[in-house]
C-alpha cells in the first residue's frame, strides 16, 4: 500500500511534540489514514498477515521526528507495544524501538554479535511478537532483500503432519541472546497473558 499524497502532511501537523510512551491514536491522530490503518491492522491479524507501506517522506523529517511517526502509525494499527530488549547500555530499561544499522567500530572490529547490527547479511530467523514492524530510513547499496513466513502456517503444518516436532520445539534449547550470553528457552512455546 501507497500512502495518498494528501494523507502524508497529516504526520507534520500530528503529535510530533509528543513523547513516544504517550503516543496513540488521539496524541497522534491520522485523520485521512486512521481508518486505512484500521483495515492494515484487520489484515495483519485476520488477513493475509502483512502488509507493506510505502510513502512516508522520511527525508523530511529528523530522525527523532521519524522515530516518533513510526510509533505514532504503529499505535493507529494496535494499542499494544512489546519489547525488544530488558536493558539499554546496561541499564534495566523497556526498549521497545531498536535500530538496525551497521554498529561495528571504524576499525572493522565487531563489538555485536547479532548481524543486525553490522551489515552482514542476517540468515534466516524468527522475530517473537504478535507484529513485528520495521521502518527504513534509507535503502542500503545493496541487499535488503526480506523473505517472510508465517509462523502460525509453519505451526500447523507441523501441528498437522509431526506433532512430534511441535513437542521437540516446546523443550528447551541453548538461544545466542548477546556477546558470549546464552539462554535456554523453547523455540517455540504458547503465552496466554492476556
């Protein structure tokens, strides 16, 4: 989907003062999108389950503004945000934004081990949540190419022809979390929180 000409001046003149914690359809309203992002959102979790929108003029803004337009339309597409981490440089924090850009040092040494932070190809993975969304500044020189499956088919299929596989990915296995940390936690596990 293409963002209408005439609805991308309604994130200039939104809740672009705001603070992204307070972000959310009425300190961010979207009059000419919000019922477009009602129907995004009714696709991502009843449709097809995803959707691509292009037409935010990301040149435009800071990057703090886009920042704060990302989590403004995200908050029109659902009201509920997760986390990407528990720390933030050390510290206990919520994040619930990362970017994923090149973070090694000038002189080529890599301080991350997870690719999404170099510019290292990133193979094949999973990315836990009921959404998960990216927005892009800017197009790399090469690459970007994204392949997406869903986990929910992945699942019943294999609910439906190898349960036994289903019970194996339930157990817990060794996951990388950070440099030289690992942590055992099922592939693949049901969370009934709400």
């Amino acid at each position: 989907m293409i963002l209408p000409t005439s609805i991308k001046a309604d994130c200039s003149t939104s809740g672009l003062a705001q603070p992204m914690e307070a972000l959310n359809p009425s300190t961010f309203p979207l009059p000419g999108l919000s019922l477009i992002l009602r129907s995004v959102s009714s696709n991502l979790h009843s449709g097809y389950g995803f959707t691509l929108i292009r037409g935010v003029p990301v040149e435009r803004y800071t990057r703090e503004e886009n920042m704060i337009i990302y989590v403004g339309i995200s908050s029109h597409i659902g009201a509920m945000r997760g986390r990407q981490d528990h720390q933030f440089k050390g510290q206990p924090a919520d994040v619930m934004l990362a970017h994923i850009t090149d973070m090694r040092r000038p002189d080529g040494e890599q301080n991350y081990a997870l690719a999404a932070y170099t510019d290292s190809e990133v193979v094949f993975h999973t990315d836990v949540g009921d959404i998960v969304s990216l927005f892009v500044l800017s197009e790399p020189a090469n690459g970007g190419e994204s392949l997406l499956a869903s986990g929910w088919t992945v699942y019943n299929a294999l609910a439906e022809n190898r349960p036994d596989l289903v019970r194996v990915l339930a157990e817990d296995w060794p996951i990388p979390r950070c440099v030289d940390t690992m942590e055992k936690t099922p592939h693949m596990e049901f969370n009934d929180t709400l």
